[in-house]
C-alpha cells in the first residue's frame, strides 16, 4: 500500500471550489501529467503563490473543499503534484469520493481539531505522516507534534489497499 503524507501545504480558506484546484480552461488536456502545472493557479489566498507547492505532499484545508463542479481532474491535478492526502473539516461528496477513486485520502477532522492545527503549524516547515493500521494523523513541526485520530469507511480503506477504483474494480470484476 501506498505512504501516505510528507511536508504541508496550508490553505486557510473555506469553501476552495474545484475551478480554482484546476481551472476550467485546463479540462481539455490529454493526460493527467498535463495538469500539474495548473494546480491551484486561481486561487486568491494571501500569502499564497501556487510555486510554493513543490514538495508538499499534503494539504490541510477548512470546510467544504471541492466544492463546485464535479470533475475528477481536481484531485488528479493534486495527484500529479504529489498530493496524495487532505485533511480538511468537510468535502464535497463527490470531490471526496474522487479522491478514494484515485487511491488517495481524503480525511474529515472536527473544526475544533483544524483551528488546533492550523494554529500549531500553519506557517511552518510541518509535515504530517499516517499510521493507516491505526488510522492516526501525526502533525509535526515547529518542535511540536500533534496526534489526531481519523475514520474510515471499509470500502474507502479497499479502494486505498488497491490504489484506487480502477485496479479494485479489476480485481473484483
């Protein structure tokens, strides 16, 4: 199975929709690959520049990420840049259950839980690793570290143990 985490990127906004993920001007690329370059380029944040993503391999977010349109090419885009998890207080559905389909994680914590961590790390060199056997986040950084529990369901867990919807649907059908 897959590792999942690595350095932080913090985006302190609620409500990022899937056109500023990946514009819309970008859907009629051939290949996921050609995406990277997009990812978050519309985003209006303060502080935030899209070239400060190198490297990160998580993302940490407020309510109702992906909200918007339905496309799938908004968690591919974070895919192609090695994303491979957000934690956020609430997604989209279906931004959400795009994501398990690409074999990455999505994870819901309390807001009481993100205001801690945004508070404790936001600003800093943070990563955060995951214990997916125990289902525990591990925020570090700034000499701290904070442990936040996480849930999920038995078929997110089975699309994660297969990488996605494509390979366990091949081995299942």
């Amino acid at each position: 199975m897959k590792t999942f985490g690595g350095p932080i990127v913090f985006l302190d906004r609620n409500d990022i929709n899937t056109d500023e993920i990946i514009p819309a001007r970008y859907l009629n690329e051939s290949s996921r690959g050609a995406l990277r370059p997009f990812l978050l380029e519309d985003l209006k944040l303060p502080g935030f520049s899209p070239r400060g993503l190198d490297g990160k391999a998580a993302l940490v977010t407020r309510a109702n990420f992906g909200c918007g349109s339905s496309r799938e090419h908004a968690p591919w885009a974070l895919e192609m840049n090695g994303i491979n998890i957000v934690v956020a207080e609430s997604f989209a559905r279906i931004f959400r259950q795009n994501t398990y389909n690409c074999g990455m994680l999505a994870v819901e914590l309390p807001a009481r839980a993100i205001d801690r961590i945004f508070a404790e790390f936001a600003g800093s060199d943070a990563a955060l690793t995951v214990n997916m056997e125990d289902a525990l986040l591990t925020f570090k950084g700034s000499g701290r570290e904070r442990r936040e529990p996480f849930a999920l369901t038995s078929f997110e867990r089975a699309l994660i143990e297969a990488g996605g919807w494509v390979n366990y649907a091949e081995t299942r059908y």
